[in-house]
C-alpha cells in the first residue's frame, strides 16, 4: 500500500493551527505524510516566524488557499472569518484535493479536519476518503455544541441560537455550569457574527456524524462527565509539546527564550507567570491596573505582553513602573509557555483560561488565576474554579474592572491554599498516568495511527 497521506485543515486561528501542526509533526514521526493546509494570511505567519534552518517545510507539505479576504483590516471585521470558512474555504480546498489527486502517487487517504470545520468531512465522504477529526479545545466544549439541539428543543435557545432567557446551563452535575449569554455563540457581541458561528456549528454537528474518529486533546481523568455524555469522543491527550516536539514549529510569533535563563536564577514556586493568549487587548486603564497590581505582589512574574496588547495605542505603563519592577519582573513579547509552566521556578498562572493554557497549567501541577475574558473561555474558567478547584477567579468590581487591590488577594489567597495545591499536584499525577505507557489517551492515539496505516 502507498504511504498513508493525510490532508490536515486547522480553523484558520493561532489557536488552531498550533495544535493541528503539533498532531502532524507527531503523525510524521509514525511515518505519515502530511499535507498542511493554511490560509494565505496564516501561512505567511508561520514561514516567517520559523527559525531559520528549520526544516519543517521539508518534512509537511506546506500549502496555502486563499481566504477571499483582502487585507487585515478586513480579516478583522466581526464575523468575517467566520463567513469566510463557511462560505470560501470549503471550495478551496476541494479543488486543492482534486489537484493533489491528480498524482496517483500523492493521493490523500484520508482527511483529518479541525472540529470547527466539519464541511471538511462532507467534502472527504463525497470523494469517497477517510475522515478524522480533531477537537483542540476541550470535550466539554465539544459536547456544548453537540447539544445544540437538544438545547433548543427544551426552549434554552432559539434556532438563531439567542439564548431565550438568561440562566444557568449544566449539562450534567459533574461538567462546568454556563450561562447561557456567555455560550460560545452567544456572547461574540455582534449579531452578524454570530450568525455565523451558530451555523458553522450547527452544520458541524451534522458532519461529524460522518468522522471515523472525533479525536480530542484532553483525558478521561479531568472530564469523565463530557467523555461519558458523548462516548464517540476518544481522547487521546493531554499531548503536551515537550513530551515529543521540538519548539515553535506553528507559532505565529518568535519565542523569547531568555525568560528560561531568567527563571533558573529564582527560588522555586516563587515566580508569577502572566500570559493572556494572542488576541486579547486590554483598555489602558485595565493595562495599569494589572502592572500595579503584579507591582503589589512583590512577587518575581514574567509577563507575556504584545506590542499591541492596549487597545488603539501603545501600551502605556504606569509611571516609573517598569524602573521600579526592573529586579524582579520581566515582560517579554512572546513565550514558550510550556517550558515555563514545568519550570520549578513558577508558583502559579494568570491566565485567560483558554484550553490550551488550562491543560498546560493542570498538567504541569501549576494553579491558576483565572482572568475572564472572551468566548468560551468561561468554560475553562468553571472547570478550573468550580469543577476541579485549582484555581480561582479574578472578580471584576462594579465598573467592569479587575483591580490591583483584587489581583494581589487573590494571588495570596491562591498561594496560602494547601488543599488546592496538592489538588493540582494530584492532576498532574493522573495525566502522566494516562498519556503513559498503557494509559488510556495512549493507548488511543496508538490505535488511531494503526488505523491510517491500514
Ligand atoms: C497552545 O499551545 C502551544 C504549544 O504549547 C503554544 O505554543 C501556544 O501558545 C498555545 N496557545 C495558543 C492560544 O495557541
Ligand atoms: C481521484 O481521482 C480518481 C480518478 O480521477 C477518482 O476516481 C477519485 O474519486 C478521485 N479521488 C478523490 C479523492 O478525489
Ligand atoms: C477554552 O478556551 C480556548 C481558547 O483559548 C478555546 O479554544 C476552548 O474551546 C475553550 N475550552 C473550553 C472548555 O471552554
Ligand atoms: C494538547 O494540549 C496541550 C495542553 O493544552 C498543549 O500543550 C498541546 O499543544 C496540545 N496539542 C495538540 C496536538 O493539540
């Protein structure tokens, strides 16, 4: 038989794409080849934040499509890239499938699509080829978006996906409650976008009753509720990146690596670690508010923060902070985060709660301080403060603001917690269990890529 060749699209996001390049850059060690499909956009990005000698374009084949888009400014609009992987890409990758096919030698045998993008799999059962698929986020969120119909039969949503009121949601006593203003589709803030979101998923859900495998980077030991309401979902993670990649391949931005060095110069469990993941913006109110508050620590942290992390300006820290700080904080542009997280240095997370960081997080024993933000994250964020109890949340006071005052409490409330430190630590444990040797998300994976080679 013909080497196994997989045709992997990721939902065109950072978030996205980095884990799908992981997965590949794994299924490549088994031998697989691997055709990586990006947008022109994101595709560009990862080319030239790739160090240089790597040789990660001789290993995948690196394509782009294009996303119909003009210029960034465009790709910005609300619910633009959502149309634009409903209604542009979908076509794009057909025609890219069919030109590969036309080399007997190349042919794809199997598809492994982006959860959220499931016309992918309808596109692959047309032309009669295999078909994965792979969910970066967490089953719980996976499951939320499976449920859609249930939830609008019982009248929590409508068919646009309004919620029909504003309450409270559990799918099961032991997964994270939601509000329903704040489902994933929902709480976008714009009417248009989501629109789009909700039918992406809607469709999605119909698509993935046509997946051979509906894979998911998580483990039975931190969501056996989701995994038991949905038994077609097989996890096969946490696959933290240190445990078989190099560094960087995917990442959009070029990693700051001297925040390592900096690290082995401090006592264990002493250093902060702020990271907010690549979109979040801040007021500039909010922006000092946190540099004040990381101040009052008087803690060691390393924070990870963008150019453009202030929204419409620079970021503008507080008079004289930056001096001030200069003995014990570091803020850098970008970094490799999972080598922070197992660094003995780091004491505990300030973090958005994004999937991928909660699992770093847990998996590495660290506790987290929960900064709610965006979209789902508040999923992450009732699994970390309600359903597991490693972490807690930062409250905003009256006028929407998270202030000094609150970050320090809660960072000394979170360290002087000996029960939900040894719960974290407990975590850790469990997950190196099952991505073991004979562990259960092991042994998964393992089946999985005895599957594509067949
Ligand atoms: C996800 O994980 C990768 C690998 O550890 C990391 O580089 C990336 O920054 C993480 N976060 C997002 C939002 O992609
Ligand atoms: C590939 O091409 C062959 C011959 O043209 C066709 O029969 C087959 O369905 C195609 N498969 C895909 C995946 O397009
Ligand atoms: C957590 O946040 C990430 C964004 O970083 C998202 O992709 C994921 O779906 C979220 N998971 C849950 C359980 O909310
Ligand atoms: C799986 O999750 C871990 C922890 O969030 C993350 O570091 C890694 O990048 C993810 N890998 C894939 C392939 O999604």
């Amino acid at each position: 038989m013909a080497r196994p060749h997989v045709m992997v699209v990721p939902y065109p996001a950072q978030g996205h794409v980095i884990p799908l390049m992981e997965l590949s850059l794994l299924l490549i060690k088994q031998g697989i080849k691997i055709t990586f499909v990006n947008t022109k956009d994101n595709h560009e990005r990862i080319m030239s934040a790739l160090p240089s000698g790597n040789d990660l374009s001789s290993q995948i084949s690196l394509v782009w499509i294009s996303d119909g888009l003009e210029s960034s400014e465009e790709r910005k609009k609300p619910g633009k890239s959502s149309e634009t992987v409903l209604n542009v890409m979908p076509q794009k990758v057909e025609e890219l499938i069919e030109c590969i096919n036309g080399s007997e030698s190349k042919k794809i045998t199997c598809v492994l699509a982006d959860q959220s993008i499931g016309w992918l799999l309808d596109i692959a059962e047309k032309k009669g080829i295999r078909r994965a698929a792979f969910c970066p986020a967490s089953a719980a969120q996976l499951v939320l978006g499976l449920s859609i119909p249930k939830l609008i039969d019982r009248g929590i949503i409508d068919k646009d996906g309004t919620p029909t009121k504003k309450q409270v949601i559990q799918l099961s006593p032991t997964m994270p409650s939601v509000s329903t203003e704040k489902l994933v589709w929902a709480c976008v803030g714009n009417k248009i976008a989501q629109k789009h979101i909700f039918q992406l998923m809607v469709k999605n859900i119909n698509s993935m009753q046509k997946t051979e495998w509906l894979l998911c980077n998580s483990t039975h030991e931190l969501e056996p509720a989701a995994f038991s309401l949905a038994p077609q979902i097989i996890p096969i993670g946490p696959l933290l990146s240190s445990n078989h990649l190099r560094h960087s391949a995917g990442n959009f931005w070029p990693q700051d690596l001297t925040c390592l060095k900096w690290l082995d110069q401090h006592s264990p469990c002493s250093v902060i670690y702020v990271a907010f993941g690549s979109f979040t913006t801040f007021s500039p109110t909010q922006f000092q508010e946190l540099c004040l508050g990381l101040e009052l620590t008087n803690r060691p942290f390393i924070w990870v923060v963008q150019p453009d992390f202030t929204e419409g300006s620079k970021n503008a820290y507080p008079e004289g902070f930056v001096q001030r700080v200069a003995d014990r904080g570091i803020m850098v542009a970008w970094s490799p985060q999972q080598k922070i997280l197992s660094h003995p240095s780091v004491a505990c997370f300030i973090s958005h709660c994004g999937w991928n960081s909660t699992l770093e997080s847990v998996s590495n024993g660290i506790p987290v301080l929960c900064w709610p933000y965006f979209a789902d994250q508040f999923l992450n964020r009732s699994y970390v403060c309600d359903v597991w109890k490693v972490g807690l949340g930062l409250e905003p006071d009256g006028s929407g603001m998270i202030t000094r005052g609150e970050i320090r409490s809660k960072i000394k409330q979170l360290l002087d917690d000996e029960q939900l430190k040894e719960r974290v630590k407990d975590f850790k444990e469990k997950v190196q269990i099952g991505t073991g040797q004979g562990g259960l998300s092991k042994n998964n994976l393992d089946s999985f890529i005895r599957w594509l080679k067949t």
